[in-house]
C-alpha cells in the first residue's frame, strides 16, 4: 500500500503543474508581451513535444531502461523543470539578472526566456515519462501482481486501489481549479506546485526499500507487441487524427483567450478561469460515457470534435459581436459584458472528444473477411491484434502511439496558424481585432473530412474496426 501511494502521487502532482499551466496562455501575453498566436504556438509545441515523447519513452522503457527508472527520470525532470519556470519569474533573479521585479514586458530578460524554455522542455519529458511507466509500475508492484490463476484477482487489486486514486485526483483537482488562482503572485503560483512536486520527488525516491524494480533485459513481448502493431495497416487510419491533436490544442490557448476577459461571476462569486478546464475534464468524461453507447467511438469522437468547433465558432462571433457594440476593438484588456459561461459548451464537447479518443484502444472485427489473398491476410492479421482480446499490453502501445500521432497534430496547429497568418487576415496581435471564428469553422471542415477519409481508410485498409472501451 505505502509503494502504490507514493507511485500514485507522482501523478498528483501532474494535476497541479497541470492548473498552474493552465494560465500560461495569459501569462505569456500579459506578462512576456506576446500576441496571443505566439504564445499559443509556444504552449502547443510544448504540448506537442510532451505527447510525442511517449512512443519513443516507451521503447526505452522495454528495452534497456524499465518502468522504475524512467519515473526517476521523469520525476527528476518534472522536479528541476517547474522550479526553471518559478525561476523564470522576474521578481526571482531580479537583484542577480539587473532587471527590474514587476511583472512587465520589460523585466523579461534573456535569461528569463531561457529559464522559461528549458523548465517548459523538462517538464514535457516528465508528463511523457510518468504518462508511460506509472500504471505500468504500479502492475509490478507485489501487491499488484498476478499471474496464471490469481491474474483475475491482481487486476481487482489494481482496479480496487484506484477509487483512493480517483478521489486524491478529484481533491487535488478542485484544490488546484478553486485555490490555486485565487494567489495572485506568478512566483507563488509556480512555486506552490513546485514545492509540492519536490516533496512528491523525494516521497518516491526515498520509497526505494517498498519498490519492486528489477529489470531482466528487454521485454520481448511488448516490444514484438509494437512491431506487429506498428507494421499493421491500421496505421493509415491513425495518421487522420492529427486534425483532433490540432483541435485539442485549442483548449489552453485560444479557448483560454476568449475565457480571459468575459464576465465570470457567480451571484457575487467571480469563478476562477480553471473552473473550465475541471469541466472539461469531468464534464467531458460524463459526454464520453453517454456517447459511447453501441461503440464505434473514433467516429463519435470525430463527430464531437466538428460540433465542438462550429460551437466555439459561434461563440466567438458572438463575443466579437458584443466587443463591436461595446466599442472594445482597441481597448482589448478591458471586461466584455458576456458571460463566460457560455464557453462551457466548447469546452466540454472538446473534453468528451479528446476522452473518447483517449479511451479508443479496443477494437473488434466486425465485417472483416478471412480470405486468404494479400489485402484481406493483411486485414486478417490487423483483426487478431486489433480483436477484442487484445492484452493490456498491446492496448497500452496502442493508447500511446494514438497519443503521439495527437501530438503531431498540435504541431500540425502551430504550423497551420503561422501558414493563415501569412495569406489571409484572421490573425492580428489582440484577439479583438482577429477573425477567431473563421479559423474554428476551418477545423470544423478540416474534421469532417477526417472524418469521411477515415471511413474510406477503414474499409479499404483496415480492419473495419469499431471501437469499444470499458472506461
């Protein structure tokens, strides 16, 4: 009980780094000075990068590291990365940077910007890590383990200890989204969660004598696992889901800009911007579940990532409505009178597609033909890794190469936005000035022809697979 602890609260941690960044967006523009592209195209390289990771961390893992020290790895990057960002901070290294301590563009030195960058570096290899070895630890754990007869009982175990989990994860959750924005300072805001992760470090490190991590060498099955999936023509129908990573990467960039001026009262509370993002995460998972009924969960993810869109789309004409009305084209730092509640929308369907696609690993064979000619062996072949019996091992390859192929699709986002910046005029320095919206219908089309391409790929490629999940 003491190693699961102490393994589970790595990802404790996560959840507060996770709210701290939520506002990174803002931070960038009102602090650094940027244009709310520049820093939205910072934090989805950032995000990027950390989604991207995960395939190749997971190599290492069976090959020649092991779960126990990738999370040192990770849990020492997290560690050293989220102390640089509260380093970054110009009221920390003013006397030694001769820089003044407010928190203004001109304050922003050099070494700030470096300090920034590589803390936002470290703490992707540290999400990557703990995302590929935690549960996967956790299973090695003698507690946990199973084997031949007791599996049944190890996998009880496993899943029993995970309602605590849950609940520490909801805990931090509302802590992190209610709390943590009511302190004003950028120092304290990154220095609280630093703080937290540093205990959490050590709680692990020093946890040595409770862990069970011996390595014996490669793990050949796992690694066989991925060359079969890697191999398999269900590769294809993967590469279209780089336009749900583009649209997943709105969420804490440009969602963040529309929230960060509306009204956000409550009667006389005033709710903090990170109640959205514990929306969209607990919401979202409430979306996912209703629409997973009768499977077939890439297509409904696909479909709720287009409504998502058209309904940001909508909400941003209306906002910009209300700005041109008000006369706030030029004023872009003063209150918009519209509720900010009416960006939940958005943010939950975003929420429920990218759970749906988070939880789209199990796939069963339904229409696949067995004859034995090449294109229907190879789809034979896709059937018997893709059925449902496939092992948790190959759904775990599977979860995070589809999360890799997501990561490609933020820096697919970073790349589009600087493309459009340059041929049409949707983009300007302040949000007041730009055309938001039609960048929103863009990825709406953008989906659903994903969406149509990924059909015609399932039945001409791949196993015509849909997907379950048991979430």
């Amino acid at each position: 009980m003491k190693s699961t602890v102490r393994i589970s609260a790595l990802l404790w941690a996560d959840i507060l780094v996770l709210y701290a960044l939520f506002e990174m967006q803002d931070y960038l523009t009102q602090v650094w000075g940027l244009s709310y592209t520049h820093a939205a195209g910072i934090l989805n390289v950032w995000n990027g990068i950390s989604l991207l990771l995960q395939p190749l961390f997971l190599y290492a893992v069976c090959t020649f590291l092991g779960n126990f020290r990738m999370l040192v790895l990770s849990s020492s990057s997290y560690t050293l990365g989220i102390w640089l960002v509260f380093m970054s901070a110009p009221p920390v290294l003013a006397k030694s940077t001769g820089t003044c301590n407010q928190y203004k563009q001109e304050c922003i030195s050099n070494t700030q910007k470096a300090l920034l960058y590589t803390g936002m570096a470290l703490i992707a290899v540290g999400v990557a890590g703990n995302s590929v070895s935690v549960e996967s630890f956790l299973k090695e754990q003698p507690d946990n383990k199973s084997s031949g007869e007791d599996k049944s009982s190890g996998e009880a175990v496993v899943d029993w200890l995970r309602v605590p989990g849950v609940a520490m994860v909801a805990i931090v959750g509302l802590a992190g989204a209610i709390a943590l924005p009511y302190i004003k300072p950028w120092t304290y805001r990154f220095g609280i969660p630093a703080v937290c992760t540093t205990i959490v470090g050590i709680s692990f490190l020093t946890g040595l004598c409770c862990f069970q991590f011996e390595f014996n060498g490669p793990n050949e099955d796992r690694i066989e696992n991925m060359e079969r999936i890697f191999s398999c023509p269900m590769i294809p129908m993967w590469l279209t889901f780089f336009v749900c990573g583009i649209i997943s990467s709105t969420g804490n960039t440009y969602f963040v800009e529309q929230a960060k001026h509306l009204d956000r009262h409550l009667g006389s509370w005033e709710v903090p911007t990170q109640v959205l993002l514990l929306a969209q995460t607990w919401l979202g998972k409430l979306v996912a579940w209703l629409a997973s009924y009768k499977g077939h969960w890439v297509v409904k993810a696909k479909m709720l990532g287009v409504i998502c869109c058209i309904v940001a789309a909508g909400m941003e004409r209306k906002r910009l409505g209300v700005v041109w009305s008000n006369g706030l084209l030029d004023t872009p730092e003063e209150d918009v009178p519209m509720s900010v509640y009416w960006l939940l929308f958005q943010f939950v369907l975003l929420g429920g597609s990218g759970t749906l696609l988070e939880y789209s690993v199990e796939f069963d064979e339904e229409g696949t033909s067995s004859e034995a000619d090449n294109p229907k062996e190879l789809k034979r072949r896709c059937s018997e890794i893709f059925s449902k019996g496939i092992s948790g091992q190959e759904r775990g390859c599977i979860e995070i190469f589809s999360k890799g192929v997501s990561g490609l699709g933020f820096m697919c986002g970073v790349l589009l936005v600087f493309v459009l910046g340059k041929v049409t005029s949707w983009f300007h320095f302040t949000l007041n000035r730009s055309h938001l919206d039609r960048y929103y219908w863009l990825l709406a089309v953008l989906s659903a022809a994903t969406l149509v391409l990924y059909a015609v790929v399932r039945y001409y490629v791949g196993p015509r697979a849909t997907v379950t999940s048991s979430v």
